[in-house]
C-alpha cells in the first residue's frame, strides 16, 4: 500500500487530505473509518437502520467513512470523494463502532 495512502479500495483518501479535513458542522479532528466499522454501517444501512443529520434514511452504502472526534457522526466517503456536507453526515453511537 502505498504510504501517502489511507486506503481501503474505493473508501481511500491520501493522508495530505485527511490531515487537512475538519467536521464542517464543529471542527473537531476526523479520522478514517476502519474497514470492519465500514462493513458494520454498510450492514445498518442495508436495513434501513441509519439516519443522516439532516433525518433521512441512509440508503446508499458507503466506501469509507470519517468518524468525527467525538465518534457521533460518519461523513461517507464514496468513490474517493469525501461527502462534507452536514446533513449527509451518518449519525451513529458508540454501540455502532464497537
């Protein structure tokens, strides 16, 4: 894998990226989502279990994700593009990431 890389196929973001993204909404740090909590919402999602911040039912799965500092919101990364937008943020709870 190449180093720059933070990468999980179609989830992947260089690290120059994420260093310089934020949660749009607070500011708080990011972090890229771990493939296993990925497949996890993808399974929640499948369901129709998950809302975005703006109350929708999330019905695409996600590539990846960027977990917010405080581990209550996912911003979905799809084909490489990180989705910043606050009401597409996927809310979750700790029991989501464990």
């Amino acid at each position: 894998m190449d180093t720059d890389t933070a990468s999980h196929d179609k989830g992947m973001i260089t690290q120059d990226l994420l260093a310089i993204l934020c949660c749009p909404e607070t500011k708080q740090d990011i972090r890229l989502l771990e493939p296993n909590l990925v497949e996890q919402l993808n399974q929640r999602i499948a369901k129709g279990e998950l809302k975005t911040k703006g109350g929708q039912p999330v019905t695409e799965k996600i590539d990846g994700g960027l977990l917010r500092k405080d581990e209550t919101v996912v911003y979905p990364i799809r084909d490489q593009i990180p989705i910043m937008l606050i009401e597409e943020g996927i809310l979750v709870e700790k029991s989501d990431l464990s």
